[in-house]
DNA sequence: CTCGTTGCAAAGGATTTGCACAAGT
DNA sequence: ACTTGTGCAAATCCTTTGCAACGAG
C-alpha cells in the first residue's frame, strides 16, 4: 500500500501483454472469450459458450467448450476474471475490471452488484483480526430481495 | 424487530416437531443425516454420506446417496441446516444453530468461522438500500489467509 | 520450424429422478 | 390402511482429459 498509479485504467491489464510475458500465445479464442465474459455480465461457462456460438454465426466456428473451460481458467489465473459460485448450478464468470460486490436473491436468483465499499469496514476489520485478506470480487452475498419478500409475505400469511 | 425471547436454545428448532407440523414424518435416516451434519461442521453431501456408512459399520444399512441428497434439501427448508458454496467442488452443509459467518481461504480451503455481526453494518445497509435481506448464514467470504499470504510472499519475492 | 493450443470425443464425478417396495402415523 | 420416504438404478448435468492436427511466434 503505497498510492496506485492511477484507479483505473481504460483496459487495466493487457492481455496481450500477459500472455507474451508468460510465453503464452494470443489466440482468437482466448480474446473472444474474454470479451464474451466482459459482455456477459454475469456468465456461466455454458452461457459464455452459447453465446461465442451465436456470434460465430452459422459458418463461423466458435470455441469448443473444453477450451471455453481451459480459457477461463487461465484468463482467471491471469487475474483477468474473475468467479462466483451463486446457487446450485455452475459458477459464474466476470471482467476483472473494476471490483463488485454481488448481492443473489435466493429465491429468484436474480443478481444485482453493489458498491464494494459497502464491506471495506467488515474487510478492515478481518484483516486486523485475522490478517485475512478479503478478495471482494469472489464475494457473494445470498439472500432475499424485496421483491422475493414480500411476495413470500402474501403467499404465506 | 422487538425483542427475540431468547438468544439461542438449547436445541433450537426441534426435528421431529418442525416435521409433525408438516405433515411429514421423522425417520431413522433424517435424523442421521441431521446428526452427521452437526457432527461434522463443514461437510459436503459425499462427506456426510461417507460418514453415515462408517457409524452404520459393515451390516448396518446407511441412508442412500440420493436420500443423503433430498434429505440435505429438506432439512435446509425447514430451516435446520444450510448450505454455503466454498470453492468449486461441492457444497457444505452446517447445522444452522446460532448463525456464523464463514471465511474461506483460496488458496489453503481453511475454514474459520466468524462473529456475524461483522456483517451487521453492511446487512442494514442493503436492507435500507435495496431492501435485500442478507442472510448470514448463507454468505462465505473468500481471500487469503494470513498464513497463505505469507507463504506466497515467500515463494515470489 | 517448434511448441503451445484447439477440437473432438470419451471419460468422470456429482446430483437428480422414476418407480416399486418399505415404513411411519 | 393410507401416504410419505427410501433404495436402486438409470439419467442428467457439468467438467475434465487424451491425443492428433493446427497455428502463433
């Protein structure tokens, strides 16, 4: 902790870039994954998959889902990703970009994204505690939306 | 909100009244399964299938893994056990007793448990915001251990 | 040209479901 | 007895892996 150079950059870590300083090599997979998870907000690697599919078109290949899998992995471990595991199914991937928080409705599944300051005193405090360090991107917070709520209000009174 | 009649109870939600009261009826393997989830504190469903084979020993008849399964799903409706989702592998289940945070290293899969009004601040937050109503029980926060921070400082100076 | 990557297809693990029988009330 | 719960086995869903061909550097 000592002053980032700037909040954030226009596109932050440079793919291209990581990839060449691991000997890795840029392939159009591995960019049109990317962007599929940045347009997605919130995607499952099937999701991600069905839409590089649809972008493809009819003729146009898209990734085999092995390497939609393999992609994300390591788009993850580049720290260009990042995953949440939200309900029962499969996790969900998102741009790296700026952190946020995800709040999951448990009921409707529905999923919106919070300020992620909202837990920097909860954070601060595990840190002092515990010297634990909160990733805020994996974080997800499960619960009951209003709408969830109040619905479950009239059907059981 | 008006004052809760006590803390925390003995044996909190009874078992066999929570089922009466639904109609539904209490067997051996319900009640097993509920004892294994308490007796192992974070286990997944295989752990807890695994760990009712070993109590019923060679000839005794353990609770199938599909009943492991809807039984796990039940007992979380009636408010008796929950579920958290810690890495990619299988969900955990806890006996839901007095609610606890989780906070679950990355890289090492520690668990630690945590005071839950750590959350307190932020939960009013989102119920004042959006009126979302986190449910503690659910939430597990990922990051890096003290532990594991120091080591990876280590291996990559 | 060399080595990382992809596609394909098959394997693997985890969870769910249909149905006839066993068990709780 | 009546209805719910269980065991069994097959079906699904999600993810991983081996290997030959392909393409980036």
């Amino acid at each position: 902790m000592s002053g980032e150079p700037a909040p954030h950059e226009p596109d932050a870590p440079p793919l291209a870039a990581q990839l060449r300083a691991r000997g890795l090599r840029l392939t159009t997979q591995r960019q049109r994954v990317l962007a599929a998870v940045s347009a997605l907000e919130h995607g499952t690697p099937e999701e991600i998959g069905a839409r590089l599919r649809a972008e493809a078109g009819p003729d146009g290949a898209a990734p085999d889902t092995s390497t939609v899998y393999r992609t994300l992995e390591l788009l993850e471990r580049l720290g260009l990703v990042w995953h949440t595991h939200l309900g029962k199914g499969a996790p969900v991937y998102h741009a790296a970009e700026h952190p946020h928080l995800h709040v999951v409705c448990q009921e409707c599944g529905q999923i919106s994204s919070v300020d992620p300051t909202l837990l920097d005193a909860a954070a601060e405090r595990l840190a002092a505690d515990l010297g634990f360090t909160v990733d805020v991107g994996h974080v997800a917070l499960s619960g009951t939306c209003r709408a969830c709520a109040e619905k479950s209000r009239t059907e059981q009174p």
